[in-house]
C-alpha cells in the first residue's frame, strides 16, 4: 500500500500543486431557505431536506472546489439520540452525509461528460478532474451547540478518554461509508486532537485524515494552547496527511501558516471564515467581515508562504470559491487530470 502522506502529494500534484476547499456549508443552506436554528445545525438537513446539502454541494464542485466536505461537522450519535433517533437510525444518518457527498460527485462527474469542459457563461466550472469527499467531524463542543468549539473551555473534567470515547463509533462509522479524507475540524485544543490523533491508531483506520484549528489570536489556538504543539500531534502521525486553520478571521492566516511551516513538512490546509464573528447565545453573526474581493486577494500570498490547499469556511460562498480558484488557476501547473484518483 502506497503510503498515505504519499497519497496527498500525489492528489496535490494531479491539481497543480495547489488544491480548492468548499466554502460555508450552514449559511449556504440557510440561503437556500433550511432553518438551522437547532443544536443539530446544518446536519439537521440530513433529516429535513438531504436534497439541499446535494444542491451546495454541487455549487461548489460547479465552482470550482476539488474536496468537498460532508455534512456531518455536527452530526452525531449523541445528537441524534438526544432528538429521539436509535442508534441504528444515527448511524445511518452518518452514512448519509458521505452518501450524499459522494452521490453529488457522481452527478458532477455526469455533467462534465455531458458538456465542454470550458467554463459556461455563467461561470460554472464543468472539469473532469481529481475531487475528494472528506467526512467532517467536528469537536465535542461543536456537539454541546454553544459555542465552546470557538473557546475550547470543556470544563475541569474533561480527559483524554471520554472524548476518544464520544467521538469514537462516529469515526468509525464515517471512515468506513467511502470517504476520501477524514476533515478533522475547527479542533479548539490540544486534547482534542491528541484525542483524534490517537483515535486513528487504535480503530486502526485506513482513511487519511487532516486536522484543522482555529485561532481567535493569530498566535494560539482558540483555548490557549500552543499552536505549534497542536502541530506537532499532525506532524508525528502518518495517518494525519495535512493540517493547518478553518473558522479564523483572514486577517490571522499568513502568520499562522509562517507558525505551522515551523513545525511540520505536511501540507498546509487553510479555509478562513468571513472575519465575522459568531454569538452562540443569540445565533447570530456579528462585526463586519472582510469583502470577497479582499478574501481573495490574500490567496496568492498565502501560498506564497506555504498553504497548499485553500477554501472558505462560514459565510464564505460559491462565489468565493470561485473566484479562488480563478486566482490560483495561475499557480497550477499543467498536468493531466484524471477522475480515477482515490486518496487511499
């Protein structure tokens, strides 16, 4: 077997050397009319109307996106217990994200075969290429729905082994149901991702992962912990193939990448959030981000530094997405695509 860290490089080098993220998954369904206000969030979709995640999901592949990222951020057993669903009827609403997922791929992969590869009038991007599924499993505090996965503050009690323990049957579940990637994200603190990290080992999983942060500071992540010690948990497992920062303000993103290059060799993965802020008690955002034409153009700049994989996380859109991939088609270098990749 071809090792995994060989497998992302491999990926990597079939997109040019530099590969597109999705953007907002939530706040694109709530533009298509879902009503999110619920602790189950944009999973809540997979019980209300799957047909809408398959929708963004498709607008993103149409803009451009190389890896798409299921529906499942916080989706989990314990969730859907808490709604009155079985254990069976949870799991299998786990397996649905990546369903759908990859079913939206299959459809994508349908049109570019119907149609020109050039970009239409609209700006759709119809392109037989390499595109990835990654499975999202978000933090415990994205679970608990109060904003904790943006301070990383579990409590006193908290170990090592009740979030294995929480988060363990849902790995499982996720990495066996096709995906590509396991997108390990907005992880708030050391422990967590020692907690992912290990969990890889011990369920013995075969699917690549990669473990994303965020950071309220630009120097820590969001709990205080050392950013390069959180860094240090991807760069010494094999099965972890990239890492870097999602749901971080823009503004922050180069001198964490320039903070990341210091620790690992692995590629680097960035997807920022609009520079808004979230308020969990009102469900609301707040302050004013960055406008798109701003996002946008720190993309060059922040390859230039060392990120080899780019998209957008809250409020970011196909739009977004879109325009970054027409920034970074420059970057790529010519190669031959194929739709036979499989990051395994």
């Amino acid at each position: 077997m071809v090792p995994v860290e060989e497998t992302m490089s491999d990926f990597l080098r079939e997109c040019g050397g530099v590969a597109v993220i999705d953007g907002g998954l939530a706040t694109e369904l709530e533009r298509h009319g879902a009503n999110l206000n619920d602790p189950l969030w944009s999973a809540k979709c997979l019980l209300t109307s799957p047909h809408l995640i398959r929708t963004v999901h498709l607008d993103y592949l149409e803009a451009g996106a190389d890896i798409i990222i299921t529906a499942s951020y916080q989706a989990t057993i314990q969730g859907f217990e808490n709604k009155g669903y079985s254990l069976e009827e949870s799991e299998k609403l786990l397996r649905k994200s990546v369903e759908i997922a990859l079913e939206a791929r299959d459809v994508y992969y349908n049109r570019c075969r119907e149609t020109s590869s050039e970009p239409t009038p609209d700006g759709i991007i119809l392109k037989e290429r390499p595109i990835l599924v990654a499975a999202s499993v978000g933090s415990y505090g994205a679970y608990l729905a109060d904003g904790s996965e943006f301070s990383g503050e579990y409590g006193d009690a908290m170990d090592l082994e009740f979030l294995k323990n929480f988060h363990r049957q849902r790995v499982k579940i996720l990495a066996d149901s096709g995906p590509d990637l396991i997108a390990f994200e907005t992880v708030p603190n050391k422990l967590e991702a020692q907690a992912f990290g290990q969990l890889l080992e011990e369920e013995g999983i075969i699917v690549p992962a990669w473990l994303s942060f965020n950071s309220m500071d630009g120097i820590n992540v969001v709990s205080g912990d050392s950013l390069s010690e959180c860094v240090a948990i991807a760069e010494s497992s094999k099965k972890i193939v990239a890492v870097g920062i999602n749901c971080t303000p823009p503004r922050f993103i180069q001198d964490l990448i320039l903070s990341i290059k210091k620790v690992t060799a692995k590629p680097i993965l960035i997807y920022p959030n609009s520079g808004e802020s979230y308020d969990a008690a009102t469900k609301e955002w707040q302050d004013r981000g960055v406008s798109e034409k701003d996002f946008v153009s720190c993309v060059n700049k922040w390859c230039e530094v060392g990120a080899s994989l780019v998209g957008g996380c809250c409020r970011t859109t196909p739009d977004t997405i879109r325009e970054i991939y027409k920034t970074l088609s420059s970057r790529r270098r010519s190669s031959t695509h194929g739709v036979d990749f499989v990051l395994t």
